[in-house]
C-alpha cells in the first residue's frame, strides 16, 4: 500500500508564516510520530513471521538524539558505524542494546564497547590482532564478538568484512577458533543495493544460513544479522522517479523469514536482527524554504530560495527532489514560466531544480519532501549553516546552526 501524498500530511501557508516568524526562512519539519509508526512496521511485520526478530536502527541515516529515544522506549537496538554514533547511542540507550559496525575501531573503542556488553562486529584483521591483545593485557577477561562477511551478490560488490570465498573468512575463523578466550555470537553482511529488490534479500539470507549452518555447532551464533538495505513507505509519487518494484515490508519480512524457517539446521533458531536506515527515517523530516528572490539572467528566470544544493541533496543522487510549491498568495498567480530554483550560497553550480514549470514569487515556501535520512547528517557546514528541525507544534528539537558552534572545537591565538 503506499502512503498518503506528503502534501495531504503538512502544514499550510499561515502555518509555515508562523513558523518562518520564529525560526527564520529555512527550516525542517520532523513528526517524532512518524518515526514511531515507521519503526513499529518493521517490528510487527518481522515478528509476525519470526518472533525472535530485533530490529536495530542504523543510526548513520539520522542521529537526532530523539529517535534513539524512541528506539529505547520500543525495547529496541541502534546500528552504529563509528565511535561518535555509538557515543551518541549510549546518551539514549543501552549499551548492550547497540551493535557496532563499521571498518573503523580503535583499541579503546573495542575494550569499552566489549566490556560494556555490545555487540561489536569485526570488519577487519587488525580488529582480532587488538582483541587478542587485549586479553593478554587483561584489559578484558574474554570478547564475545561478531564478524562481517562478504560475499558476491548479483549486480553489487563490496568492500566490507571477510570474503568468505577466497580464504579470508576462514582465517578469520582459525583465529578465533584458536584463542578460546573468543567467542563467536554473531554473524553479519550488509549489502546497499539500488534496487533494494526481494530477489536479494533471499540470495542475503541464504548466503548467511550456508555460513550459519557450516559453522553449527561449534559455535554458538546467537544473531544472524542480515543489515539493512529497505525501501520504505512511499508516495505514490515516489515510486514513480524511481521506476521500481517497490517491496512492502511484510514481502520483505516473508521473504527473509522463510529463508531462515526452511534452511537453519539448528534446532534451537538464533535471533535475527536487521538494520533498516533510510526506510525508517526517510519520510520523518520535510524541508521547508522560502523564495528570497526572482531574477532574470538572460532569459533565464532563477528563483533564489534560502537553502542549498548540499542541504537538499548532499548525496548528489541525480534523481530531481520531490517538492510542492506553498504559495503565499493563492489569489495573485502570475503567468506560468519556467525557473531554475538555486540556491543561496555563492557557488555557481549551487542549482537545486534545474527546471520548474509554473508560477512563483517572493516569499512561498518549497517544502522538499523526505529528507529525514542521510539528508541533515550528510550536510556539511560550508557557506551556511544547517536548518533548524522542528516539530509540528513549534517544539525545538535542534537549533539552527551558529556561529558560536561553529567556533567551538578551534583554539583562538592568546591575545598577549
Ligand atoms: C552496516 C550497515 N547497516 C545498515 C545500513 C543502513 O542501510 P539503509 O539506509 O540502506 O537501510 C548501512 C548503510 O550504509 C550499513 O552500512
């Protein structure tokens, strides 16, 4: 089923005037319910086909401090990548509730996430060679720990974890298998795909059984974590740019759950555990900006709003933006034209719709249509600072950027 269009959900123009009043012309909109709703999807459709399902949020998508609230309040897990997102889970949740990824982990950060109880997944050797010393030093009397594996899957490669075709895994394991100080809970891939299709997922979790089952019962796997990698909940709109079959998360659901219910050889099942990030976060956050400035240039028409290429689309994905136009003033259209809508850094390229067909005039609004995942975090401060993001009452939950924080982490010159 997809969803109710986004302009069916937020607000209108006195709305949004009363808003620009207080927080300025640029602003995000963020529903806390949204989030919840999306979150509970993922768990009740999961848990329907397979109860022993933990759904981990990637935190990487959106770190809003909030939604690892709401994770908390769910009984539920976050996804970290590095040691800034497992600091900022543990302001919200605890640390046995939070699965550490990414290729990147010092030695402290390994004996703090281990001796805290966290599921830490080894991506790399060097990773081994620090637990190893670690026991030795006795910082830690014994890890249990996870490991990323890397496999082919049609049309997609990676860079991640431990190939489990060309030796690499199986040394992994050796080392393991070789210091009984070490154990092995859990078994983990991740895979982005474009087309986020069911095929994959099925081929995801077969591959991840195989190495299950190849490495039943020597070792007590509690988790097979299969990653992330969804679609969420889109508009009928959505679906259209992107020209694909776009999954439900129940297909989804059904069709990784009946892969673990037909091939895992073990009688007692292990948890599984996924990662979903853009599909949990994607349609919490819209973007509403004003237009400062109508210019002419040539013959070209620019509509100059106060926003940016690398606000609206820091990924640079070359599919247009979905956006609506919240106009200021229903009554006075003008003749239809056609604008370039810019931004308002000084950067030529700073080009945010490269053709917009209708009318427009200062002061209506743009609402750029989900940009709650990999949207705010991915935006560097440059030129200007990030929006603020606020709920539909007005509530604050992150100030616009200023110069004070800006200035924070540099060391002023003593002045003599
Ligand atoms: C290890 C891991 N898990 C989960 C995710 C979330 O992926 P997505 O946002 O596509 O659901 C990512 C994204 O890069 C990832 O690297």
């Amino acid at each position: 089923m997809s969803k109710p269009e986004a302009d069916q959900m937020y607000p209108k123009y006195r709305e949004i005037e009363k808003f620009k009043e207080e927080f300025g012309s640029s602003f995000y909109i963020f529903s806390p319910e949204q989030f919840s709703s999306n979150y509970e999807s993922f768990v009740c459709s999961f848990q329907k086909y397979y109860p022993l399902t933990k759904v981990a949020y990637a935190y990487k998508a959106n770190y809003m401090p909030v939604l690892g609230d709401i994770v908390n309040k769910h009984g539920g897990m976050i996804e970290v990548a590095s040691r800034l997102e497992y600091d900022i889970a543990l302001k919200s949740i605890e640390p046995k509730n939070i699965i550490f990824n990414g290729p990147m982990k010092t030695k402290e950060d390994l004996t703090q996430a281990i001796k805290l109880g966290s599921i830490v997944n080894v991506d790399s050797f060097y990773e081994l060679d620090y637990i190893k010393e670690l026991l030795d030093e006795r910082e830690i009397d014994s890890a249990s720990i996870g490991i990323r594996i890397n496999y082919k899957i049609p049309e997609h490669s990676s860079r991640f974890g431990f190939d489990i075709n060309n030796g690499e895994f199986d040394k992994a394991i050796t080392i393991i298998e070789q210091d009984n100080r070490i154990h092995l809970v859990a078994i983990h891939s991740h895979f982005t795909t474009k087309k986020r299709c069911l095929n994959t997922f099925t081929i995801r979790t077969k591959k991840m059984v195989e190495v299950y089952n190849k490495l039943y019962p020597r070792h007590d796997i509690r988790y097979i974590d299969i990653g992330g990698g969804f679609f969420g909940g889109m508009t009928q709109e959505l679906r259209q740019k992107y020209n694909l079959e776009v999954p439900t998360i129940d297909q989804y659901a059904k069709t990784i759950t009946s892969v673990l219910h037909e091939e895992i050889a073990s009688p007692e099942k292990p948890t599984l555990v996924i990662e979903p990030g853009i599909s949990m976060v994607a349609d919490i956050m819209h973007l509403f900006t004003e237009i400062l400035e109508i210019k002419k240039i040539g013959n070209t028409l620019y509509a100059v709003c106060d926003s940016s290429i690398n606000i609206v689309n820091p990924e640079k994905s070359k599919i247009t933006p979905s956006y609506r136009i919240i106009f200021k003033n229903n009554k006075s259209f003008t003749e239809s034209s056609t604008f370039t809508i810019a931004g308002s850094t000084c950067l030529e390229h700073d080009i945010i719709i490269e053709k917009h067909e209708g009318t427009l005039k200062r002061g209506d609004f743009i609402m750029f249509i989900n940009k709650g995942a990999y949207s705010h975090v991915r935006t560097p401060i440059f030129i200007m600072p990030r929006p603020p993001i606020i709920g539909r009452e007005g509530q604050i939950y992150k100030e616009k950027d200023s110069s004070e924080y800006v200035l924070e982490p540099y060391i002023f010159e003593t002045k003599q």
